[in-house]
C-alpha cells in the first residue's frame, strides 16, 4: 500500500501546535488485550458505577426503530423538561454533545487570538484545550490545599483581555468545591467584559447546601452553567449534557454548533433519566458517597494522604510523578484501571473513580499490592 501524501507546507493552524490532545482513561478491552486478565476493573473516567436507569433503557429500546430519521435538532423535549425541571426559560437552555462539546463551542464563539480565558490548575484539561485551539491565552491560578478553586488567586489573574473565567466545582481531578458565599461575591465583584462560567459536571455529589449555579442564574447573576448526564445519570456512552445562561449567549452558540448533534437515543436517555419518579438518582448518589468514604478511610489506613472530595472520585498525590507512574503500571498488572493525572496537572496523582463495593474493595487490596511492590524496588 503506498503512503498517503503529505499536507500542503503551512497548511495547519499555528494556534494547533500548543494543543495536547485529549487521552482518555484506557478502555477495558485494551487492557485485557495487553494483559491477557479476565477480570478488569475499570476506576477512571469517573463514569457512574451502575447501569442507567430502567426508564432510560426502555426510551432507548422503544426509540431505536426511529433512528432512520435525524434526531430533533433542538432537543425540544429534553430542553422543555430541563426548563420545567430547573426553573429557567427554555431559550436560556442549550442541550449539547456532552459537556466537552459546549465548552468547544463557548471557546468558538467567544474566543480569538490574543484573548484571555481564567481558570484554576490543576483542572478540566477541556478548557484549557478549547482556548488553546482558539489561539487564546490561558491564565491559571493556583488551587487551595484542599484542591478547590481559589477564588481570591483566581480574580488577581483577570486583565482587560479576559473573555471568560471559568470555576470548575467540585474540581476535577480534585473534587474540592468552591463555598457558595464565596461564589457569589466572587461573581458580584467581577469586572463587566468578563463571562463567568461554573463548570458543575459533578453537582449531584455536592453536599446540601453548596452552590447551585442554576439558581444564581434565576437570580440574574451573569453565569453560564454546565451540567451532564454523563456521571451521576451513568449516561457517559450517549453524550449529553447541557449548558444554563443568557438567551443572547443560547443563540450566539446556536451559530456554530453541529446540526443534529446531541443523538436521538441521547435526547430520550436523558429526557426519561431526567422525569425518573422511582428516586434512583438519590439512591446512586448517597450510595456514591458513602463508597467514597470508605475508600478514603481505605487509602488513609495505606498511609495516603486524598483529597477530601465531592465528586464521584478522589485524588490520590503519591510524592512524584515517577512513582505514580509505577503504581499505575502495577495497578494495571492486577486489572484495576485508574487515571494518571498528568494532564490535568497534577503528575504526581492518581485519580480514581468510586466504583460498586465489590470493586472499590478488590482496588484497595490491588493498591495495598502495589505499594508494597513500588516501594520494595
């Protein structure tokens, strides 16, 4: 076969160059390929632990014999019940491919070449990504102790070029969480030309009485809010999240987004997850919580030292990068696959997704394994 000719000589974007590309946490099939086990744990991309929803996978099943047609580019369904759900109009509501895809498309629309976007590290890798594509500049501002944003640190990084400044709570990879208070002043005291977006992937985990970005919203604070199916909906596979802010802000995103993007099975998921009356999302979530502790005290008694967390994950910092490259390669030797956190900044820490009880246990003996494996070389 002969080779595929090269690009035209200057052809590419230069912005490009500054672009790491996404890896995403190693499949299950990958790892029992390379590693010929049966038995693989998959702790990573801090899916939800469980099946979705029975009433997600009926909609699924009755829906398939429709998917000859394009799905409601709109998701006028899924958007009306949101805005039912949340209390906000159905055009401050934009339904997208996941949460990744909204943050691509703010960053297109809102973002050029010398502008500023604000944000916390170590954090989500997509939104230094979306700026970076955009040939924008990302200022970053270091986190607190507990691996929450810093919203004092983060307001001193703000110049006159910044479109956007970005709070990512609870924090992934770390899972602190900003305090709502401290939010809302943060959001009061911002200068006008700058959009302030909260990033709450992981909201369902919060506890009682954090912030809730939806409402600062309905209170007519200048936010943008994005929100997903993919964790405690345990929808990750269908990709479908949704974004909370300004009508203006809705139709402006409406000009460069994909037609038809959010799929048909994604809408109805979704849409059925959402009306659920059998109270599975509150079940999943104390049950996520409860694990998290015990997996906390678990790595605790190995001498880890995680991060108190309110996401359905926790960041373990092991002392170096070479020695959290180690453990993960011995994690990965007894099928437990859990997450470098490298890219997100933090090359020094493993991050691990809380997963059923059977498999949080059988983590904890591979990881009980493993140090005494790393350490004993």
């Amino acid at each position: 076969m002969s080779p595929t000719p090269p690009l035209p000589a200057g052809i590419a974007r230069p912005a490009l160059a500054a672009v790491t590309p996404y890896e995403p946490g190693r499949p299950i099939d990958d790892v029992r390929r390379e590693l010929g086990l049966e038995r693989i744990i998959k702790l990573a991309s801090n899916e939800g632990p469980y099946a979705p929803f029975p009433s997600a996978i009926a909609a699924v099943a009755e829906a398939v014999a429709g998917q000859r047609l394009y799905p409601d580019p709109g998701a006028w369904a899924l958007r009306d019940a949101l805005s039912a759900h949340l209390g906000v109009p159905g055009d401050a509501i934009m339904v997208g491919n996941g949460v990744d895809s909204l943050i691509k498309l703010l960053c297109l629309a809102l973002l050029d070449p010398g502008d500023q976007l604000v944000m916390g590290w170590p954090s989500f890798i997509s939104w230094r990504q979306g700026a970076a594509i955009q040939g924008a500049e990302v200022h970053a501002a270091p986190l607190r102790a507990d691996g929450a944003y810093d919203l004092d640190a983060l307001a001193a990084q703000i110049t006159p070029r910044t479109k956007l400044v970005v709070v990512v709570s609870p924090n992934n990879p770390t899972g602190g969480a900003v305090d709502a208070r401290a939010l809302a002043r943060f959001l009061d005291a911002l200068p006008s030309h700058v959009l302030a977006v909260l990033d709450e992937a992981y909201f369902e985990y919060l506890r009682e009485g954090s912030h809730d970005g939806v409402g600062l919203v309905r209170d007519g604070g200048r936010l943008v809010v994005t929100r997903t199916f993919s964790k405690a909906y345990a929808l990750a596979g269908l990709r479908v999240g949704y974004l909370v802010g300004p009508p203006e802000l809705v139709q402006l995103l409406g000009r460069v987004r994909n037609a038809f993007d959010v799929n048909g099975l994604a809408q109805v998921a979704a849409l059925a997850s959402l009306t659920d009356t059998e109270g599975h999302l509150a079940r999943r979530v104390a049950e996520v919580v409860s694990e998290r502790d015990t997996v906390d005290a678990g790595l605790r008694a190995l001498a880890l030292d995680p991060l108190p967390s309110q996401g359905n994950f926790l960041l373990v910092r092991v002392g170096s990068p070479e020695r959290a490259g180690r453990l993960n390669v011995a994690l990965l030797s007894r099928g437990i696959i859990v997450r470098p956190a490298g890219a997100f900044g933090a090359p020094d820490g493993l991050r691990i997704t809380i997963g059923r009880p059977v498999e949080n246990s059988q983590m904890l003996v591979a990881m009980t394994a493993s140090l005494h494996e790393v350490d004993a070389a």
